[in-house]
C-alpha cells in the first residue's frame, strides 16, 4: 500500500533540515529536499519534480495553473514520460507520455549527509495498467540535490517477455526571456521534427525559438547548455547518461492556447522544455529481468 500521509512519511522518511513531507498548496503530498543552499520539491504524484531553486534562482518552470490530485498531471516541472514518450506507438487513444505520471509513487528511501539530500521513489505497474501496457516493470526515480539536481530513472522488467520502451524526463526550464535563449551542443546533429510531421533534418548551430519547436535530436545529445544571451554567465548544462535522443519543445502561442494549462497566453515566453530521452529511434528493449538506466544532471552556472 502507498503511504501518502506526510506525517507518517516524516516518522519513515523525514531527515530533519533536509528532506520533509508536506500537503502541498497544489493538493497532494510532496517531498520539500534542502541542501547545499538549494531547494527541490517533489510530488508523489507522478513522482514530478515541481521546483528546482538553486543561487537564488527559480531554475523550473510551472504554470500557474498546476495542481495535483486531477486527471491531468501539472503542467511544467519534470514529468516523468513512462514506459512510452508521445503518442503510444500503435494505439493515439492511449494517454500521451504514458501513465506514471498520473500514478501515485511510493517513497522507497530517502538519504542525507551534507550538502546533499536524496530521495527515492517507486512504481511497479499493477492491474490497472494491464489494459494501457500488458507488461510487468518497475520504475524508481532517484532525485539528488546538491551542487546539482541529478535525476536517476531505473526500469527493470520483471515479466517473462521482452518489452520496448520510450521514455524522458521532460524538463520545463525557466527562462528569463525566449528571444535571448539559445541552446548550443546540438550543432550537426539530425532531428526529428514533429512540428513538420517527423521531418528528418539536420541542426546547423546554435538553437533559438522563434516559433514553435518541438524536435527530437537523435545521437550523442550530452552535453547541452541553455544559455540566455542577457546573461551567458548563467547557463544550465544538461548531461545524460542513458539516453541517445533529446527533445526540444517550445510551444509558442496557438499551441500555448490550444494545451490550456499554461497559465496565461505568453507563458511560452519564460520556458523551454531540454528533456532526456529514449525517443524516436532511441528504443530501449529489455529483456525479462534486464535493467535500463536513463539519467539527468542540472548543473546551474
Ligand atoms: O516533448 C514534447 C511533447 O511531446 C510535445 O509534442 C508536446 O505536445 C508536449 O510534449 C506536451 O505533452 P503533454 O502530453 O504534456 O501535453
């Protein structure tokens, strides 16, 4: 059974200073990690990271609209996409991005030790998920803050048959201003282009959002900076283990307008989605009782 109390989880889990379980405003309960002067917030739901702030910044993005507990998960953090990213491959009336992100996780474990505070949680499909996947797994997610915010996500395939698998920790940054955003470490590399029906094309340097982007990049994507030109100093850089395949997603405005939860019209303006992904041709296959490890670490200049 998941416990979802936070102060049942405080008794198991709490680290005093460092890690608390709280009934968040958005409905639902969170895990709240401080350390090393940065602070993260976690959702049980989804197991959804909601905030990351480090050197005094506000480094995720999350619409004003976002609340947990409804049918749809928050808009902007980092949902999890899970065991498939975008449209399931055969079946469009299947939920978008798979379902962990609207199941509930469990906290399995959760450390501290200074400068650093980590927490784990965990989702193993069950009978209500045999309809949208007929395969046995479970997922953890390890999220740590410390000088970084690293995301660990662990699949195992406890069936008897194979399985393939998409996923991706599909990131909302923060940013200050689009226009002065750019993403460099993908120069050369081909993508998919999911604005122009899968388009094959190849990037030629930097990356600026203009209009809608939505992109997979295929190949060796690690590392990535996003970097805003008011202020290059300040860049995030992106880098993944697991994973051949980043996506890049802007929504611009008729998208904005269309998805309906981003809070305001040119909410577009201050994020940009840099996720870490298995997509496209990037298709893990897991053998029974085979693991995959797909991993993120934000490094905040
Ligand atoms: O990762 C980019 C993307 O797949 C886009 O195509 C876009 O629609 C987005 O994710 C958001 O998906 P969602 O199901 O959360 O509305």
């Amino acid at each position: 059974m998941t416990i979802s109390d936070p102060a049942a989880l405080n008794r198991q889990f709490g680290r005093v200073g460092q890690i608390a379980f709280e009934a968040s405003p958005l409905g639902g309960t969170v895990a709240v990690l401080a350390a090393g002067g940065c602070s993260s917030t976690v959702a049980l739901q989804g197991a959804q990271v909601l905030d990351w702030r480090a050197n005094g910044r506000d480094l995720v993005w999350l619409s004003r609209d976002a609340r947990l507990g409804t049918s749809k998960a928050p808009r902007g953090g980092i949902p999890v996409c899970w065991p498939w990213f975008g449209s399931h491959p055969s079946d469009s009336s299947k939920p978008s991005h798979g379902f962990a992100r609207h199941r509930t996780w469990s906290v399995a474990e959760t450390q501290s030790a200074e400068g650093s505070a980590s927490i784990t949680l965990a989702y193993r499909t069950g009978d209500d998920d045999r309809q949208l996947w007929p395969h046995q797994a479970s997922v953890r997610i390890t999220v740590s803050l410390g000088h970084s915010l690293s995301l660990t996500l662990e699949t195992t395939n406890l069936g008897d048959e194979p399985f393939e698998l998409t996923e991706a920790l599909h990131t909302y940054f923060r940013v200050g201003d689009i226009d002065a955003v750019r993403v460099e470490g993908l120069d050369g590399r081909d993508y998919l282009d999911k604005v122009e029906n899968f388009a094959l094309k190849r990037q030629t340097g930097v990356i600026r959002i203009d209009r809608e982007v939505d992109r997979i990049y295929l190949g060796d994507v690690t590392p990535v900076r996003l970097v805003e030109a008011t202020d290059p100093a300040r860049a995030i850089v992106i880098e993944s283990t697991g994973s051949r395949s980043a996506v890049v997603w802007n929504p611009w405005f008729e998208r904005t307008e269309a998805l309906g939860d981003m809070g305001a019209a040119n909410a577009f303006r201050q994020m940009l989605c840099i996720e870490t992904a298995n997509a496209g041709e990037d298709v893990v296959r897991l053998e029974p009782g085979a693991r995959h490890v797909l991993a993120a670490r934000y490094s905040a200049a």
